[in-house]
C-alpha cells in the first residue's frame, strides 16, 4: 500500500488573489511599469497638493499610459469618490 503525497495547496496572498481577479487591472499596471522604466512616461508629483511621492491611477484600464498622478492621500480620496463616498472630494 502506498501513500499518496500531494503537495499541500498554498494559500494565495491578498496581492495574488487581486491580480487573480482583476487581469485588466494587472495588464495595465504591467505596461505603466514598463514605459516608465524605458522613459516613455515621466512619473510625475500629486496633482493635487503636490507632494513629489504620487502612484498613477488608473482612469480607464484599457488606456494603461492613460494616469492621473495622486498622493496616497489623494488617490484613496479618488477611489472612494469614485465609489460614491461622501466625503471624498478631490
């Protein structure tokens, strides 16, 4: 008799079940990454205050160069604007 040993399942991290679940959103990211590093887009300070450490956001996924640069402050503001939040005014 013989035991079967399968490998055990591992368990996905938060980042792999959002990149599971959001292709598009992932494909976009993926080409942003990649024209910055090639110099084709300039990463650029938040649009709003200023501050010079922004993340690009994403208003329409399948125009990934497409970005809108926002502090973490602001780009949070952005998303729940964007989800109907009351209190999120850009």
């Amino acid at each position: 008799m013989t035991k079967s040993h399968s490998a055990p399942e591992k368990k996905l991290s938060r980042q792999q079940k959002w990149s599971e679940a959001h292709p598009q959103e992932r494909w976009a990211h993926s080409a942003l990454r990649s024209a910055l590093r090639r110099g084709l887009i300039e990463k650029k300070p938040c649009e709003v205050c200023g501050d010079e450490k922004a993340d690009a956001h994403h208003p329409d996924y399948d125009r990934p160069m497409l970005v809108r640069w926002l502090c973490r402050k602001h780009h949070k503001a952005e998303h729940r604007r964007m989800k109907g939040g009351a209190d999120a005014q850009l």
